[in-house]
C-alpha cells in the first residue's frame, strides 16, 4: 500500500483544479492506497465550511469530501494558512494541523501530486 | 524501473517538451513509462511530438470525461481512461512525477 | 435483492441505478456495492455515461470480477451486468 498525499495549494474560485484534485483524491483510493489531502495556503479556502461556489454558479465538492471522509481519508489543513487568512471553520472532517505535521506527511508519502 | 508521469497542462506550456524528453530518455534507458493526462493535460494527444511517444512505447491514457467537457476526439495514441487508470499507474510505479 | 429463480441456488442479484453520475463515482460505488455481495452474485449496474460502459467494466476485470453483458437499453442507458469472483 502506498501513501499519497494530494496538495492543494491555490485559491479555488478562480480555477477548476481544487475541485479536481478532491475528484483525483478520491480516484487515488481506487487501487486501495492511502490517500491524505493536505490543504495550505490559499489552499485552505477549499476546506473552509464558509466557500459557497454555489452562489457564483460553481460546483461545490461536498461529495469529493463525503466520499473522502467515508474511504476514511486523511484531510488535513495548515493551521497558520487557515487563521492567517481568517478562513472560518473548517469542512467537518477536516483537521487544522501545525505546519510541522503538513511537512511530515509530505516527508512520509511515497507520491506528492501538487495542484 | 516503471515511472509515471501525470501531465495537467497543455501543449503551449513548457511542461509537455519537459514530459516528452523526460519520457524518450527514460524509454532509451529501457524503462517503463506510462503517462496520464488531465484537465487541459488532454490536449497533448493532439501534439504531434507528445503522440509519437506511444511509437516510442510510452503508454499514454487520459481522463474521458476531461476529454468531454472539451471536446477531444478520440484518437488511436492515448487510451481513453478514468481515475481508475491514474490510480493503476500510481500505485504500480516505482517512481511518479506530476507536472502541473 | 431477488434470487435468480432459474438457478435455484442461493445466487443473487442485485442492482444499482448510476444514472447522473461520472468518473470516478461511477467506479466507486459499484465497487462499493460489489463489497457488500457475496462471490457469485450478481450486479445489474446501470450507467448514462458513456466512458463509465467501456471503463467501468475494463476496471473491474482487472479488479478479477466478471463481465456477464452490456446492453444498450435505452437513449444513453446502459445496462451492465456483472458477477462478484
């Protein structure tokens, strides 16, 4: 089994490529790896319960997230990222971690996919 | 040695010669080479140079519904896959290296 | 879930309507549907996007499950029929 982790690192609402990289998380699980998503920068807008893509006509990814959650993915976000940018609550399932712990889940992974 | 290359960028960006050397050079050297394509990655199997490398042996598959949200004809170079395949070559690489 | 009358075993089938759903979802959750059967059932999975009929059923041979048929049953409707091995 190997750990890949899925690097979420832009702003979402300007591009589709947040959205996809939960979609490839969850395709990542399909030959039974382990799959962590690391939210950080302006990353972290997508793991945050305040971002409504809905209200500029744009798909949400509440089921990447619940499917995620379900095949008992890792979600994590970089807290300074997050209270830096006073990006409210996080997605329930999605845990704020110390930069240090982003780093080591980077360092332990067999895969990175950045996005 | 098997490596896996996901490409997510079109042909205009410099990531596609990137891949396309890195791929012929890993192939003269005997190895396995599988390439996956994404979002505007899909493009490339239009490029006539990141077509060739299926003649070099380079296995190269994509996302199907990315192909038909742009309307990319299906071709003969490029497998016409899913996530499925991207996991596949993933998981069966020795070594994987994304350009995005 | 309905047993297979014909066979007069305890083989069965059961069915999941995919309808509205894309890569990888559609791959996923009959995969998820599979798990809960017992090896021999049967799963009639119906899809209405097209690279879910050729790629769902080309995963799931990999995955070692069989492919009993695929049926266009209607405008952009298939029907896949699949056993647990």
């Amino acid at each position: 089994m190997k750990k890949i982790a899925v690097l979420i690192r832009r702003p979402p609402l300007n591009t589709i490529l947040n959205a996809e990289a939960l979609r490839v998380s969850v395709g990542m699980t399909l030959r039974d790896d382990r799959v962590s998503v690391i939210f950080i920068g302006d990353g972290v807008w997508s793991a945050s319960a305040n971002l409504d893509p809905a209200k500029i006509g744009r798909r949400d990814s509440k089921k990447e997230f619940d499917v995620l959650k379900m095949l008992k993915c890792r979600l994590i976000a970089d807290r300074a990222s997050f209270e830096s940018r006073g990006a409210g609550e996080p997605v329930p399932g999605v845990e704020l971690v110390a930069r240090s712990e982003v780093i080591r889940t980077l360092n332990e992974s067999d895969i990175v996919i950045p996005f | 040695m098997k490596l896996g290359i996901l490409l997510t960028t079109s042909p205009e960006n410099e990531n596609t010669h990137t891949a396309i050397e890195l791929a012929k050079a890993a192939r003269a050297m005997g190895h396995e080479v599988s390439v996956f394509l994404m979002e505007d990655g899909v493009y490339n199997v239009r490029d006539k140079n990141f077509a060739a490398l299926s003649e070099a042996g380079v296995k190269i598959a994509l996302c199907a519904l990315n192909t038909e949200d742009r309307g990319v004809e299906k071709v003969d170079c490029a497998l016409f896959g899913s996530q499925y395949d991207h996991a596949s070559i993933a998981h069966d690489s020795d070594r994987f290296i994304s350009f995005g | 879930m309905q047993n297979h009358a014909e066979c007069g075993d305890t083989m069965a089938v059961a069915e999941i309507d995919l309808k509205g759903e894309v890569c990888p979802y559609t791959f996923v959750k009959t995969k998820l549907k599979l798990e809960e059967l017992e090896i021999g059932d049967e799963l009639v999975a119906l899809y209405d996007h097209a690279p879910a009929v050729e790629n769902v059923p080309r995963s799931l041979r990999n995955e070692g499950h069989k492919i009993l048929g695929i049926k266009e049953i209607g405008d952009h409707l298939w029907q896949v029929r699949i056993q647990k091995v």
